[in-house]
C-alpha cells in the first residue's frame, strides 16, 4: 500500500468523524483484522486532532488495523500514518472519486485506491446527490485501481456492488 505498509490492501474501511467519535475505539475493537480506519476528525483543533490521531493509531497498529490520515501525504508521513486520503494528488494512498474525471485524476496521481463517493445517501451530506448503483458501476468499470465504495454503505448495499472493497461511518460504528 505505502512504503510504511507491506499488508494488502484493506477491502472494508471504517471512516471516522464527529458522529462516531464516541464509540471510536469501541468500533476498532470490532473491526477484523487486516481492515482500515480512514481518520478525518476534521471537528478538532489541530492539537487535539493530531492527539487523538495518536491514541487511535496505537489501538489500530495493536488491532492489525491499518491507518491512514485524511490529509496531505507529506501530513500523514509526518504523523505517521500508514497512508493518506484526500482529492487525487501525487502519492495519495485512497484518492476521492466523486467522477470519471477524478478517477483520471487519481490514476495520472498513482493512487493505490479509488475511494468512490457518494453511492448512496448519507447522513454526512444531507441531501447531497448521489452517484447511485448505475453511475457508480460505470465509474468502477473504467476503473485500473481498486475501488472502495462510500456513501450510506452496509455490509448488505457491498455485497451487491462489484467493487474492491467498501467503507463506512455508521455502516461499521453501529450508529445506523
């Protein structure tokens, strides 16, 4: 996956955020082993971002669980994340793909993975549009990178979509 990271690459992925920070470390317990944590807490403060950041990827390396940080790669090497999240940029781990020109954005990038967004309605985005199944296949299709759906999925909604993998907030927190 990265330099850092020798483990294949995750196919279920937990999404973190102010609505499963509660039940965080709870969530990771439960998670097998060999998944991923995608870490956002965008609703902290630096200081206090980068400290939780510290005490979950010490649960997650005891976990088996990989961790990557929803920053810029130069960021997430200097946390010490085993990867980064974020728009397509050059050394993106799991690059955002909202369209197909974002996943020729990932691709020219070198993502090792296309997280693809929104599939479905999401409590993150109220009202967002979303890709729904048809568009997502027709962007997962053109697809030479492993593709991570995102956006209102369970483990049901994954089971049905031809994707690599899938990633969740409340789909994997037990706050749906």
């Amino acid at each position: 996956m990265t330099a850092r990271q020798s483990v294949p690459l995750p196919r279920m992925w937990l999404v973190s955020d102010a609505r499963n920070d509660t039940v965080l470390d709870r969530a990771i317990r439960h998670l097998p082993r060999g998944s991923g944590l995608i870490f956002r807490h965008y609703h902290l403060a630096p200081g206090a971002r980068r400290n939780r950041f510290a005490a979950v990827a010490r649960l997650c390396r005891a976990r088996g669980v990989v961790i990557v940080l929803a920053a810029n790669v130069r960021e997430a090497r200097r946390w010490g994340a085993d990867g980064s999240y974020g728009p397509p940029a050059r050394g993106t781990t799991l690059a955002t793909v909202h369209s197909l020109a974002e996943l020729a954005q990932a691709v020219r990038a070198g993502a090792s993975a296309a997280v693809v967004s929104p599939v479905f309605p999401t409590r993150s985005h109220p009202g967002a549009a979303v890709l729904g199944p048809v568009r997502f296949l027709l962007i997962a299709a053109r697809s030479p990178l492993p593709v991570i759906a995102l956006g209102g999925m369970t483990a049901a909604r994954a089971a049905r979509l031809p994707a690599y993998g899938w990633a969740a907030i409340d789909g994997l927190s037990g706050n749906t």
